[in-house]
C-alpha cells in the first residue's frame, strides 16, 4: 500500500473521476475526505469506501464557496491532524458556440474549474506550510489544457489557466516541500461526458456515434476512451511520487490524443 498515513482531500470525488481516486487512494490506505456539491452521492461513495474496509468522510463543498472550502479542510484536518494530498477535481462543461456563450455561462464554467482550485490551494497551503512533512497538490487538467476544441471556450481557458496555477505553486510551495501537478485526461465515459455526447451531436449536426468516433476519440492511437481506472493509477503516481523531481509537471493520459 502506497498512502499508508496520507490524508487526502478530493472535490467533486461523490462520482465520476474524483470518486475513482478516492477509491483507489483509500485502498492504498489513505484516509480519505469526499468533497462534493452532492452530500447524498458523496456519502454513498464514503459508504462504498467503509464496507471496502477503508476510510473516509463526506464533506458537503460548494467549491466556489471560499467559506466552505475552509470549513471543509478545517473539518478534515480536525478529524485526521493534517492534509497530505488536496486534489482540486470538480469540474463542470457547457457546450456552446462562444458568440451565442452567456457571460454568466463563461463566468460558472471559470468559476468552478479556476476559482475552484485557488480556493482549495489556499487553504491546502496554509494546512501543508503547518505540517513539517510538507503535500502534495494535484489539478484535474485535460487534453484541453493542451489544446482547444469548438464549443468548449471557458472550460479550455480553464483548463490551460491551471497549469498556470500548478507552477506557481511548485515554485512556491518547494520551499516548504509542497510539490504540485496536473493530470491531463483524454475522454473518459463519466457523466460529465455521457451528457455532453448528445449536446454535441445537436451541435454539431451528427449523430452521437459520430460525435465519439470522429470527434472525441478522432486523434487516439487506438480509437479508445481512457478509463476511470488509468487516471486513478496516474493520480496515485503522482501522490506517491517521493520527490520534488516531479513538480510543475503536466502528465497527459489519452490515448496518444495529445503528444507532448
Ligand atoms: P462528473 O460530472 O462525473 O463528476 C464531477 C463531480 O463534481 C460531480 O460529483 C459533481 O457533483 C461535482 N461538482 C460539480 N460542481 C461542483 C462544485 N461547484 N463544487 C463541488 N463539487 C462539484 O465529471 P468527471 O468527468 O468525473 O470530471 C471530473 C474532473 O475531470 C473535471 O475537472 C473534468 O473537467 C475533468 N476531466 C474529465 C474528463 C472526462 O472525459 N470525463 C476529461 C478530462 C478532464
């Protein structure tokens, strides 16, 4: 087991992504904080955790709200005396055309990916500064923090601004043996990709089986989605990983989507 003493704290971790991490992270024996707007979902996940034979706690986290970002870490740390890994995961997408996209649309997509992730790094950083073992801060990038596709404006400005983000706070953070990095998944079947399957086809004008042949997995080496499994084992990688020879990096898992 790799996080054997690790606390961890994942937002957005009631489904999808977040909630594979937290599964895989507890079964290498971290303690683990379930973070979502859904307190219901995440504590079904905790649920699932408990009967594995691991451990964690559901948090209630708007990850917009800053009081509830602060009141979430101040709750785990109460409960576990600190905060090894924070990983800023929640995310949401809206698929339009950016002359028709809503300065309130833009504005909730930012919001939840960048102001998200500031809200949780600061206070992640002011609980890992404490800790004399220092932490680990992990974003959930994408391919589109590499490149951009149509329709998807405020979710790869996003996407790109936390690789930003990420290397300010490996510069920073060195010094009080902070590292920090970004996971850049290709597609992979969540909810957040199943709803915007049928989105696109309208969009677009093609029928969903289109959408996933010759727009989402167009560019893979071998015309397949990346799993909840693969991001999992990269983001126990990077948690695990002993040293500040990796920091500020961005690892991409796509399929060969995207090269770097
Ligand atoms: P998902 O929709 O399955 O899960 C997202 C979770 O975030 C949900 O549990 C939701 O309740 C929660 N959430 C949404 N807004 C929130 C908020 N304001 N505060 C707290 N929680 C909130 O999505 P997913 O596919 O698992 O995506 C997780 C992350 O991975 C996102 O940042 C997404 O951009 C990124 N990502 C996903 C894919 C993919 O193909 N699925 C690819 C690249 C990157």
């Amino acid at each position: 087991m790799q996080l054997i003493d690790k606390t961890a704290l994942i937002t957005g971790a009631a489904g999808g992504i977040g909630r594979a991490i937290a599964e895989r992270y507890a079964r290498e024996g971290a303690r683990v904080a379930v973070a979502d707007l859904d307190l219901t979902a995440a504590e079904a996940t905790v649920q699932q955790i408990g009967d594995a034979g691991g451990e964690a706690m559901a948090l209630a986290m708007d990850v917009t709200d800053e009081a509830a970002v602060e009141a979430g870490v101040a709750a785990m740390v109460e409960r576990w005396g600190g905060l090894d890994i924070a990983i800023a995961n929640a995310g949401i997408q809206h698929i339009a055309p950016l002359h028709a996209l809503s300065f309130t649309d833009w504005r909730k997509v930012m919001s939840v990916h960048l102001d998200g992730a500031f809200l949780l790094t600061s206070a992640a950083l002011r609980q890992m500064y404490r800790q004399e073992r220092g932490g680990c801060l992990l974003y959930m990038g994408s391919v589109h923090s590499k490149l951009a596709s149509p329709l998807k404006a405020p979710y790869v400005a996003a996407k790109h601004a936390l690789l930003g983000l990420c290397r300010s706070v490996a510069k920073e953070g060195a010094a009080h043996r902070v590292r920090a990095n970004v996971i850049c998944p290709g597609f992979v079947r969540t909810p957040l990709v199943d709803r915007q399957i049928p989105e696109q086809a309208e969009a677009l004008g093609i029928s969903e089986e289109a959408v996933i042949r010759d727009v989402m997995l167009k560019d893979t080496v071998d015309g397949e989605f990346t799993t909840l499994e693969d991001i999992a084992e990269v983001a126990l990688h990077l948690a695990a990983f002993p040293s500040a020879a990796l920091t500020g990096q961005s690892v991409v898992a796509s399929h060969g989507w995207y090269m770097q």
